[in-house]
C-alpha cells in the first residue's frame, strides 16, 4: 500500500482499523469509496508568515495521528502557503509517523493563480511582471 501519491479504498480502511482502540467507527464516513474522518481540517484562514506554517505543520500532524485523515487546502490559502504546509506535513507523516499516503484524503481548488508566498506591495506590478 505504500508509495502512492493519493488516498485509496483500502488505505483510508486501514487508518481506521488502526485508530479503532482511539475513536468509534461511527467517526468515519465514506466518501466516493474512501473512509474519511467525520471531522476535518481546513486551512484557509491565517497570516503568510513561517509561524503561521509552523503552527499548520504541527496542527496537521496532529489531526492526523488523533483521528482526522480529511485535510481541506487550495492553491489560493495563504498565497500558496498552506499546500506548501500541508506537502510538507504529508511528507513527515509518512517518513516519521508511519502514515502510507493512501490513508490521508486531500480536498483542493483550482480556478484561479494566486500571489506566491505573500502579498506583494504593489499586486498591480506583480500583475505586470
């Protein structure tokens, strides 16, 4: 199961026997063939600053080893910052914390390009340029 780059039927199976001792199995729910947690986490909201990623980083980790494999992101939260986070995050569940990528379901946008890492001063030159 391990080494894929999106959530499958039998991964998001298998991160709910192995949090079964941890929440009820009421807690899931399935989702166009996935199992996904009743609660999730978003991450629109907040400043484009290295703190804001720190806290997000340790929020997802969190979520996820307490029962929550449903993340929200878009390419338009906090000027790309929060899919940056949230990669990251994915990255060291599966390297630290034994969580195949197929057990996390990622929900994203598209639509439109957003400014990268931060506001600029002048949103019209960035335009521009």
């Amino acid at each position: 199961m391990s080494g894929g780059r999106s959530a499958t039927a039998a991964g998001t199976a298998a991160y709910r026997e192995a949090l079964a001792r941890e929440v009820p199995a009421s807690h899931f729910r399935p989702l166009d063939g996935l199992l996904v947690s009743s609660i999730g986490l978003g991450t629109y909201l907040g400043e484009e600053d290295d703190e804001t990623d720190r806290r997000y980083g340790a929020a997802l980790v969190d979520a996820a080893n307490l029962g929550c494999n449903l993340f929200d992101t878009a390419i338009n939260y906090r000027a790309q910052r929060s899919e940056r986070v949230l990669g990251q995050a994915l990255a060291a569940l599966v390297r630290e914390g034994g969580f195949p990528r197929e057990q996390i379901v990622v929900c994203t946008k598209g639509g439109y390009i957003p400014f990268d890492g931060s506001v600029p001063p002048d949103p019209s030159a960035y335009v521009r340029d």
